[in-house]
C-alpha cells in the first residue's frame, strides 16, 4: 500500500536536495595567501567521480582539494543505474551501504515491439556476491551520500576539504606542479596542486583550457527523459519498447528509482524543435500515450538529450589526470557512464598515492592510461553496439533488428540478441604490463586483470577483506604473513575453501586447482597467480604492479 | 575449429530449394526480406560457431580464400 504521506515527505526532500547548497561557498586562507598555496592533488569537479577520487585518496592519508563551480548536487535524476562493481567500489570508499539501502533493487524487465509484449525475463543475481546487479539511484542522492562520507571523513580528520563556487579560469601546467586560476564570489585567487584530478564532466573545461581533443561519433539522435512521480502501482520492472504505438518507429524505456519517481526515455528522432519537446504541454500527452489516460502522475524534471561516443586520446597529461565523463563519454544505454568513473578513480588513487609516497616511479599513471582507456573502449564498444540495434542505421539493419525482435517472442534463442543496453561489467585488463603471466590452472574469471569476484566468508564476504591493500590471498597454501618489497607492505589473507560451504570461493578461485595464491591490488584486481607460493615469482609480480619492471 | 562445408551436403538438394522458394511464395517485398533475415538468425544459430559463421559470411560475399 503506497503510502501518500511518505511520498509526499520524499518530494519535500528532493526539493530541498536541489536548493540547499551542500558545500556553500567560504572564503579560504589560500585566498588571502600572499603566494600560491601548494597542496597535494586538486579534483577539479565534485560530481560522482571527483568526489569518489577525494575519499580514495583522503583515506590513505592524501591531502586533497576539491574544487567545484557550483555548490550544489546536480539537477535531475541524470545518472540512476548503478552496477555491482562500482557498489563494491564504494563498500571500499565507506559509503556503499546508504547507497544500497535507499536504492532500487530490480531484476525483471519486460521487452515489447510494436503493440505486444515480446518476452520477459530474470536476472537471476550471480549467487555469491554482497552486493546485487544493480541499484536504480538519483545521481542528487549519490553525490549526496558521498559529500556525507567527505563530511564524516572530515570528522576523523582526514585531510580532504571541498570548495563551492570555486571555478577554474586558467590552468598552467609545470614540469613538477600545476597552477590553478579559480574565481569565487570574492574575487580570483591563485593555488598550484602537485597533482590535478580533472572530473568536469563531458563538457570539461579543464579539457579545453588545456587544448585536448575529444574526438569520437555522433549519434543523430534526440531522447526525452523525464522524471515522473506515479500514484499507479506499476511493478518494480525494467520496460524497454521498440518501435510502441505511443513512440512510432522509435523506442521508450520506463524505470523505477526511490521515491515513486520513475524514470521515462522517449527516442525522438534527430529532427526536432527541442524546445518545443520539452514544454509539458508537448511531453504530458506522450507520456499519457505510454502510462495510460488514467494514471496520475506529476513531472519532476525533462530534460533532451543527444550524445557521442568518444574518448580523449590519452587521459593523463604530465600531471593532469582526466577521469570520468571529461576522458571519455558513451551512450547512456548499458549505464556505464558514472560506473565507469568511479571504476577509473578505483584504477588511479592507488598508483598516485604510490606515485606521491615516492615507492612507485611516475611511470605506474601510465598504466593508468593503459587500462582504463582499454575500459573505455570496452564501454563504447558496447553502447555503440546497442545504439546500432536501438536505432537501425539502414534499411537492413532495421530488417535484421526487427527479424530479432519477431523471433523473441517465440524463440529463446534470439533473446541473447536483443540489445536494448548492456549492462556495465568491469573491464579485465587483459595484456597490462602490471600483469603477471597466469601460472595457475585455475577459472577464467580470476585470471591476471580481472577484478577479485565476492564470496561469502561466513559472517563476512571476501571483498570486505581486501581493503585497499596488496593483498597475498593464500587459498589452502602456505606463505609468510606479509612480505615487505621495496618498501611496500604485502600482508597475507590467508582463507581454505573450507571458509565458504557454498563452494563460491573454490568456483570462482581453484576451479579444477587443489591451491592458489593470488597477488591482489588494491583495487581488488589480480595482479598475478599461481599454485603455491614462490617467494622470487612474487617478489617480481609486487615489483611489476608497482611499474618497476 | 571445424571448417564450414562447402562441398555439397544437402541431401535432397531440389527438395530445400523448392521449399525455399515456396516459403517466399505470395509475399511481399518486405515480408519476403523479413522471412530471410529470421532465417539467417535461425540457421546461425543452430551452427553457432562463430568462426564457421565467420566463414559462411565471407563466402556469401563471394570472397576467394
């Protein structure tokens, strides 16, 4: 039984979100400095990813500023599809939890062409894991949970600081520093950063001020999105139509997000009057068309879209780092714009905090470059695939798409072919030169480069238990209880496939192999494996992920 | 890897081509490109292979080896 009231408190909080600013402009010592104030690493942007980048860093010890021109969470629900990997990412950056339990869990979706449902299905979670596929979750509440985690960091007194309505005018780039221009309501001031996180977004202008291209492909297509607030009880399910009655020869997508609020995406075609589109006297007819003439609903946000597949060249620039949105931008289907981010700042702060504390050369950032521009070419890759299949690009391509669409409805066969987004799965950094050749007989998908699958431990998952460490995860084999390398501490997690009755742990780390050791990064991938373990093949794989050989 | 067959294998070759040309018979245009796209989907998918199907597409383009 919905519950008005409640729905009614939710919108009150939804409003005062986009009103009340979350890190209110304050004047800084750094203002009135009579030089430039140097500080460790500025994130420049506090949307999803920098603010992600802030806590890594701030939790290993890393003084970090950020810098945002506004002072508030973004407007509308934006980014709402959060994948299992990025919510691990999160268990690790101590705000996982919040996320979880405000979002939307889901796993049904219902596929329909023209007038008729075609096919439904179930994604049946992979057993095993904490965390579920995927939440649905407004981008204001994530950012929200994370400037709360900033807050909470800053209790302990963590060195982490975020400044509201600071804008950066100029950036000049130095062998060993970067100085920043920043505007605030009270005049400009100038401060350098030995390192500069750049995540402005798609539209990045610390891209532009430093002459970067970001070249890609253009997608000649417009799409609706609207946020609605539904009193009918439409079931907690993921609906996709191609080419509907309400949409003809375009597709629509409908999702729920906390609050009642739902999600809808109307394909509108490449020429149109935006402005026109956008007027509700225009979008509330649609959307009647689609709900039914009978549903009650509110509009929250609408907004048009168009986007690109593209990414820069190269994301680290001397001491300027490009991460999220600024470095590479895809289709919003497949949700692996925001998932990717935080997946890149995951694959960045450990390196840098090497790079900073002088135990890694400055080399190791470009392994940086290395494995998330693979990560991004995966990503636009897929929602390339699935924008082609969404919107046909010739008449043939449309015949095909359509045969596929005919043929899931009465054959499970063709189901696997209907693309109507893929969902985000984290890149396996195949062929980085932090790998170690795989010397263990062991499951594909803990293989050197890929990220440590979960498994329960009892009263804890085994994620939980490679916390931001190299990690020496010793299944059912002897080894020293840490090894020290070049200064790097390696402390050992020493598990039996005993630990785990559901087998998961055997599954997803020994398949046919009686024992494993496993080299695990701090950001939980494999960095090398083998059988037992040998002190001189692990001593190079520390030195190898730590880009010294 | 098994190689895909070009030699003939078709055990009532006239028969599959009779019924071929029967399945079109009657349609139109744009049913009849239908038909053949849902039969290209279901006969891949039964080879399944993708390094055969690899091989079924290049010498459908008429590529020479």
């Amino acid at each position: 039984m919905r519950c008005a009231r409640c729905t009614r408190t939710g919108r009150e909080t939804v409003n005062k979100i986009f009103e009340v600013p979350l890190y209110a402009y304050e004047a800084s010592p750094d203002q009135s400095a009579p030089a430039p104030v140097r500080h460790k690493v500025i994130v420049v942007g506090a949307g999803p990813i920098g603010l992600a980048a802030a806590i890594d860093l701030a939790q290993q010890g890393v003084e970090v500023l950020v810098l945002d021109d506004n002072d508030k969470v973004s407007f509308g629900s934006r980014a709402i599809c959060f994948a299992k990997r990025p919510l691990e990412i999160l268990d690790r950056l101590g705000c996982g939890q919040p996320m979880v339990d405000k979002g939307v869990l889901w796993n049904k979706g219902k596929v329909f062409f023209d007038e008729r449902q075609v096919y439904e299905f179930d994604l049946q979670p992979d057993s095993g894991d904490q965390r579920p596929a995927f939440i649905n979750l407004q981008q204001y509440y994530f950012e929200q949970f994370l400037v709360d985690r900033v807050r909470e960091l800053q209790e302990q007194g963590a060195p982490i600081e975020i400044r509201g309505r600071n804008k950066v005018e100029a950036v000049g780039t130095h062998p060993d520093h970067v100085k920043l221009e920043v505007e605030t309501p009270e005049g400009s001031y100038t401060i350098e950063a030995d390192w500069v996180i750049a995540c402005d977004g798609a539209g990045s202008p610390m891209r532009a001020m430093l002459g970067k291209d970001f070249v890609g492909r253009v997608f000649e297509d417009n799409f609706l999105i609207a946020d609605v607030v539904m009193e009918a009880d439409f079931p907690t399910e993921r609906w996709f139509w191609f080419d509907p009655p309400f949409n003809r020869g375009q597709s629509a997508l409908l999702h729920k997000q906390p609050d009642g609020v739902w999600r809808i995406d109307l394909q509108l075609g490449w020429d149109i009057d935006k402005e026109r589109e956008k007027r509700p006297e225009n979008v509330i007819p649609r959307l009647k068309a689609m709900l039914g003439e009978d549903v009650q609903f509110e509009l929250e946000w609408v907004s048009i879209y168009t986007f690109q597949c593209r990414r820069m060249e190269q994301f680290r620039h001397g001491r300027v780092i490009f991460a999220g949105d600024s470095a590479h931008q895809v289709s919003p289907f497949g949700a692996r714009g925001a998932n990717s981010g935080v997946q890149d700042t995951d694959n960045l702060c450990w390196k840098l905090k090497l790079v900073i504390d002088g135990k890694a050369p400055e080399t190791l950032l470009d392994s940086y470059d290395a494995e998330r521009i693979q990560g991004a070419d995966e990503n636009i890759l897929n929602s390339t695939r699935s924008t082609d299949f969404i919107t046909p690009k010739s008449a043939m391509s449309r015949v095909f798409r359509d045969a596929v669409l005919d043929l899931s409805e009465h054959y499970d066969f063709a189901r696997p072919l209907v693309n109507s987004g893929r969902l985000s799965v984290p890149c396996i950094y195949d062929g980085s030169p932090l790998n170690s050749a795989d010397a263990l007989n062991g499951p594909a998908e803990t293989r050197p480069g890929a990220p440590c699958p979960d498994a329960p431990l009892g009263d804890a998952f085994l994620l939980s238990k490679l916390a931001g460490e190299f990690t020496l995860l010793t299944i059912d084999a002897d080894a020293p209880d840490e090894i020290e390398v070049d200064g790097i501490a390696v402390k050992r997690l020493a598990l039996s496939v005993k630990d785990d009755p559901t087998q998961t742990l055997k599954r997803r780390y020994l398949g046919d192999a009686s024992s494993a050791v496993y080299l695990i990064r701090p950001d939980q991938h494999v960095a090398a494996r083998r059988d037992t373990y040998e002190e001189n093949a692990f001593r190079h794989a520390v030195r190898r992920v730590t880009g010294k050989e | 890897m098994s190689d895909l067959i070009l030699s003939p294998n078709l055990t009532r070759a006239d028969d599959f081509y009779a019924d071929l040309l029967a399945a079109h018979e009657g349609l139109e245009q744009a049913d009849s490109d239908a038909l053949n796209a849902r039969l290209v989907l279901v006969l891949a998918n039964h080879i399944g292979d993708n390094a055969v199907l690899k091989q079924a597409l290049d010498a459908a383009a008429l590529k020479q080896e």
